[in-house]
C-alpha cells in the first residue's frame, strides 16, 4: 500500500498515460513502486477497451513505468509499456497533458475533479517553485 499524506517536494517530471496508446495490459501496474496506476475498465465508460490511469499526485517520477532501470554499461534499455502508451513531462506541464491524454472525451468530463484538478494543482504549485 502506498503511503498517503502531503508530499515533501515535487518531482520535476512525473507519468502521463496516453489512454488512446493504452491497452490495459497492467504491465505499469506490476512495477509501479508507489502503487499510482489504476485500471480504467471500458465497460464502466462506455467503450469496449481499458486503459490505466496514473494519479499524478501519487507520482513520484521514478520513470520505473517507463523502463527498467539498467547497468550504465548496458546498451539495451527494457522498456515496461509495450505501447509506448507513457510518457514523463515536466510538472510544470502536466495539467495540459492530463487533461488531453485522450480515451472518451466523456470520461475525462465526468472525472474532471478527480483526474484533471490534481493536475491543475501540481502545475501551479510546480511554476511557483
């Protein structure tokens, strides 16, 4: 379980799933260390496919969703999402990314408070900083 309450900083990036790259397929589930991503089952939002959704103020931009971390000698990187569905940007950015990750436009409309304010939240926390 992750833990909760108020952060102690901000990270400088943190993850973004593209939900019309996203097949559901859990793999950044399996990794995430603090227990960020959830599923989005399609049936609950009027679609047939799933997508995962990260909690952006969970995030603590480990980039682990993204690839696996390497030996620096290593010259093959071992990439998580097989759909190349992730993407890290800037804290300062993240509410723009948020709020056109893609999926139903009636989901992101229906979860605005839950998914796109907390993002809102961390980009003017991040351009005060």
């Amino acid at each position: 379980m992750a833990k909760q309450g108020a952060r102690k900083k901000l990270p400088k990036e943190v993850a973004v799933i593209n939900a019309d790259n996203c097949t559901g397929c859990e793999s950044c589930l399996e990794v995430c260390p603090v227990d960020c991503i959830q599923k989005v089952p399609g049936e609950s939002i009027s679609c047939l496919q799933s997508f995962c959704e990260i909690d952006v103020e969970r995030c603590v931009g480990c980039e682990v969703c993204v690839h696996i971390p390497g030996k620096k000698s290593d010259p093959y990187e071992l990439t998580v999402c097989p759909w190349d569905a992730i993407e890290m940007v800037p804290t300062v950015d993240v509410a723009w990314h948020v709020a056109n990750k893609g999926g139903p436009e009636e989901y992101i409309r229906e979860n605005w408070e839950r998914v796109v304010e907390p993002a809102i939240r961390m980009s003017e926390l991040a351009a005060a900083q």
